[in-house]
C-alpha cells in the first residue's frame, strides 16, 4: 500500500524531497503566514513539532491513525506556549486533514467513467 506521502507528491506533482516543505505552507494556519518567514529566520526550530508531524503523517498508509498524530502534535511540550496555542502560529489540524482527504478521496474516486458505452450526461450553460 502506497504511503500518503507518496500519494501527496503524485497528486500535487511535488518531488519527495519537497513533501515536507509543500505540506508545511498548506496546513500553516492562515494567520500564520505572515511572522513564519520571520520565525524560519530567527529560530529555525521553532517548527520542529510541525515538521514532525508531516513526517509522521507522509508515513501513514490510511487516515486512520491521524486522530492519534494529531493528538500526539497538540500535546506536545512545545505547542504548549502562548504563540503556538492562543496565537496558532502552527500547523492548522483541519487544514491538514483536509488535504488528507482530498488527496485519498481523488485515490478512491475515478474520474467519470462512461457506462454501457454512454458518457454521463452534464449540463452545458447556454
């Protein structure tokens, strides 16, 4: 069974070796964006929990052990301080099970597939 990280990088043509960097500005929360540049510059560990976690989550083979690495990342001793937690300058647990799912549900659902010789019927616009 193909990883999710391999099934991120097909999906969003991302070489592997840029899994971990692409996942991270995806999931960052929103608010976020703005002070990460800065904090990349001034401490270049202050992401280590997030960049573990995407690790740990390219790993996996099924969603279903993310509830367990996402309660493993929220109670980790470094995103117990204020700007982590209060301010969320982290990884956003819903944006990255949101990308999860849509990547493994493109693996489970074809495209549309003509049955019977008949391609499905879709609405033109006039």
């Amino acid at each position: 069974m193909r990883t999710f990280e391999e099934l991120f990088c097909e999906h969003y043509h991302v070489v592997p070796a840029n899994f971990v960097r692409t996942m991270f500005w995806r999931c960052l929360h929103r608010r976020a964006l703005v002070l990460a540049p800065v904090i990349l510059v001034l401490n270049r560990r202050y992401f280590t929990p997030d960049h573990d976690l995407i690790i740990r989550i390219g790993r996996l083979a099924t969603s279903g052990d993310m509830c367990d690495e996402l309660e493993e990342f929220h109670c980790h001793p470094l995103n117990q301080g204020f700007v982590r937690s209060r301010l969320k300058v982290r990884l956003s647990g819903a944006r990255l099970c949101h990308v999860m799912g849509n990547v493994l549900h493109r693996v489970k659902s074809p495209p549309h597939v003509a049955v019977g010789g008949i391609a499905p019927h879709r609405h033109r616009p006039a």
